[in-house]
C-alpha cells in the first residue's frame, strides 16, 4: 500500500472515531438522564393554561400548571409543537415532575420517542466507530 492511501486512511479513522465516541457518549448520557429521571419522578395532575407558538412557524405548544407535593406551583411547556396544540387550555394533563427540582417536568404522554432517539443516536455514532476500527484493522 502506498504511502498516500496509507496517510488518508489513517486521517478518515482519526476524525470519525472522536465524532463517533461523543455521539454513542452522548446518546448513552440523555439514556441515563430520561431514565434516572423516571424512576425519580412524581406523578400529579396538572391543567393546560396557555398557548406557546413557535417563534418561526404557526405551530404551537401546551403550557402546563401543576402543583407539587408541597402546594407550590410550577409551569411547563410541553416538547411537541403541532397545529393544533396536542393539548389545548383547560385540558387537564398527567404530570411527571422531578421532587428535588420540580421545574424539570414533562406531560406524562407515555411516550417513548427519547428511548427511539436515544436508539438512532447510538447507532449513528456506532456505525462510523466500526467504520473506523475496520479502517484501523486493514493498515
């Protein structure tokens, strides 16, 4: 093998393995986070009681009321923008709230789309790191 295809293979597996690395890390990281965060969370009701609407776009999101164990109130705004709003005021909502910082909360939809992302994340860092290690293999 000549010198120059020798150079640009070893360049290709030295800038894909880093990229690969930090996005299974980080794919791995929201995994622990999502599920740390439901195995911690409170479950209570809450109410929709306003609107958001996307700053570019005539989409919207629900915000949501909700009290935690201690009668304090807190508000979120749910993560999917649609026309129309999934949710819309006055609608009551399940709550998942974290106990020890209750303004991280979302709408308990059962949704499992963090898991699905998480998944693709992974396996988009996964795929150039065996890319790169086959790479190394044939030098």
């Amino acid at each position: 093998m000549n010198s120059f295809k020798l150079i640009c293979k070893l360049l290709t597996g030295i800038s894909v393995l880093p990229y690969s690395l930090l996005v299974m890390g980080l794919a791995i990281y929201s995994s622990l986070d999502t599920s740390f965060f439901l195995n911690s969370a409170v479950k209570t009701n809450g109410v929709v009681i306003d609107l958001v609407r996307h700053a570019n776009k005539n989409i919207y999101a629900s915000k949501y009321s909700f009290s935690d164990e201690n009668g304090l109130t807190y508000t979120g705004v749910y993560h999917v923008y649609s026309r129309p709003a999934v949710y819309g005021i006055g609608e009551p909502v399940e709550v998942l709230y974290d106990p020890q910082f209750p303004q991280k909360s979302v709408i308990d939809d059962g949704s499992v789309l963090d898991y699905f992302f998480n998944t693709g994340m992974f396996l988009s860092g996964l795929i150039p790191f065996l890319m790169a290690i086959l790479i190394f293999k044939r030098l």
